[in-house]
C-alpha cells in the first residue's frame, strides 16, 4: 500500500478485530469470576470428563461454562502478541501520516495506547 492513510486505515482495522477477540476473551473470564464470586457451588464447566461437580444444582439453577469455548493461556498469551504486533503496527502507520492528512481520519482508538 503506497498511501499512508490506505495502510492506516487497514491496520486499524485489523487491529480492531484482534482487540475485539481480546475483549470477548475478558468477558468470558469476567462472567466466569462473577459467577465463582456470586454461586461456586452452582458453577459448573460442561464438555469436560467427568461430568458435573459434586452438588452442583440441577434443573437449571447451575451456572454452566462451555469448556471447549474456555481459552488456554497459551492461546490468550498468542493473543495477546497479536493484539501487540497490531497496535504496533496501527501506530507506525498513524505515525507516517502528515497532519493535513490525519485530519481527515480518526485517530488510533484509546484502548491502543
């Protein structure tokens, strides 16, 4: 891409697909901490060996977690290298475009810096 504004704006974008898949992330970890904090003994990860824990309530009172959907800290950490190498990015390209230009464009979003 030869124009400075073209490459920004494709690296934003980018970027803005891996932040989204990060935040998605942070939910998931954030219902599942709610939910420890509010009822642990009605939670309970379905998809796993071994079935439900002991005591957890039946009948839809249990607080079920999709164990496939459960990330693992290693697909978090290569996230996290993504969602890096992509800010990273974005930036420098933000960085190549003059002020007239910038003018024009939004600049990279606050959860970027």
């Amino acid at each position: 891409m030869s124009n400075p504004a073209d490459a920004y704006l494709a690296a934003r974008a980018e970027f803005e697909v891996v932040h989204t898949q990060l935040m998605d992330i942070a939910t998931a970890i954030d219902s599942v901490a709610a939910a420890l904090r509010s009822a642990p003994g009605a939670v309970m990860f379905s998809n796993l060996p071994g079935g439900r824990p002991p005591e957890t309530p039946r009948g839809g009172r249990s607080k079920s977690f999709d164990a496939r959907q459960w990330p693992s800290a290693e697909q978090i950490q290569r996230l996290l290298i993504s969602w890096h190498a992509a800010r990273d990015k974005m930036m420098a390209a933000w960085a190549a475009i003059s002020d007239p230009v910038r003018a024009g464009l939004q600049p990279p979003p606050a959860a970027a810096q």
